[in-house]
C-alpha cells in the first residue's frame, strides 16, 4: 500500500453507522484521506473524479442486484477493492473472485481489522495487475514471433533463401532502420499482400 499518510481511501456505503465504523478504522491506521460515499448510483463517476488508491465497499447484507452491481463496478475499475459483507454464500464468494475483487470479508467489520484488510487488497491486487501484465507480455511476444515467421516465409518463397538468411535480412533491416523486428515483419507481410492483390 502506498505510505498511509498518503493512501487515499474511498467508502462506499449507504449505513453512515458502518460507514464510521470503517472510517474510524482507517484513520487510526493513519489514513488520512477518507472519503465516503453512500450512494452507489454514478459511482463511477465518482471515482474516476476521486482516484482513490483503494476502494471499501460495505454492503451488509446485500441482495443479489446490490451484490452484482458491485461486482461489475469491481471488473469496470482497475483498483483494489476491499468488500465488507455481513452473510455470504458459496455462489456469492466465487462471484466476487471471478469479478476480481482484492478481498471478499464476511463478518468482519471490525476497526482493527481494516488495515492489515486493506493491506492484503492491495497485495492482492498488486500480484494479479502484475501476472496480467506478464500474460499480455507474454501474448504479445507470441503474435510478433508468428508475424516474424510469416515474414521469414514469404522472404524465403520470394527469394528463393533459406531461414537463417531471411532472418538476417529482417533483422538488419531492423537495425538500419531503428525499428523492432516484429514492424519489419508487418511491413513486409503487408507489402506481400498488397502485391498479391494486385496480380
């Protein structure tokens, strides 16, 4: 969590009681930017103006409607999010998961158990943003490696070359050029396409 003199928390709640209790077990461990919000009609909104650094949401006992409109508002933002329920069910907890939600807390509204809560949200939030960003990196090696074979083919066919020489080529044509080899390969696999259309 970022240092807790500058984390700044958002709560959401519509019981201004519970919204205390939570506020009270922020600042006594040293959040000093609370804000609250007890509507969760344009929330959205609300937090894109706020930024928070994290986000409580304290439902009670929710409903279903309640429980899913939190739970789209949780896939829709990109922050951590910590959700306070007073009952919960099997179906309910493995919906919070799949909706990506950092912590899911039954029965647990309790001031001194805010921060090291929160602080698990954000861990958690942390470690999935990360293997997020490993698995789009690691997609997007993959798609530049096919264009580069695509690439390596239609040089080899035109040429009448082997494999290491058209990737020689490629990769030379890269460095003159000061681009990455996957855009080389694009535009060499445009440019075959573009010639195959014209025949």
């Amino acid at each position: 969590m970022a240092s807790e003199e500058t984390t700044s928390v958002l709560v959401i709640d519509d019981n201004p009681i519970r919204a205390s209790i939570i506020e009270e077990g922020l600042r006594a461990a040293g959040c000093m930017q609370v804000r609250l919000a007890t509507d969760m009609h344009g929330i959205a909104a609300t937090i894109e103006a706020l930024q928070p650094d994290v986000i409580v949401i304290d439902l009670g006992n929710p409903n279903r409607d309640m429980l899913e409109n939190a739970f789209q508002l949780s896939r829709a933002v990109k922050k951590p999010i910590a959700m306070f329920v007073d009952h919960s069910d099997a179906a309910a907890t493995a919906a919070a998961i799949e909706a990506g939600v950092s912590a899911y807390v039954v029965d647990g509204l309790k001031p001194q158990r805010i921060k090291p809560i929160l602080e698990m949200a954000v861990g958690r939030f942390n470690a999935f943003a990360k293997m997020e960003r490993e698995l789009q990196m690691a997609r997007d090696a993959l798609s530049e490696r096919k264009l580069v074979e695509r690439a390596k083919a239609i040089l080899m066919r035109q040429r009448n070359i082997d494999e290491e020489r058209a990737y020689r080529i490629m990769r030379s044509a890269a460095m003159n050029q000061n681009r990455r080899l996957a855009e080389i390969a694009e535009s060499l696999i445009t440019a075959a396409s573009l010639l195959d259309d014209e025949k």
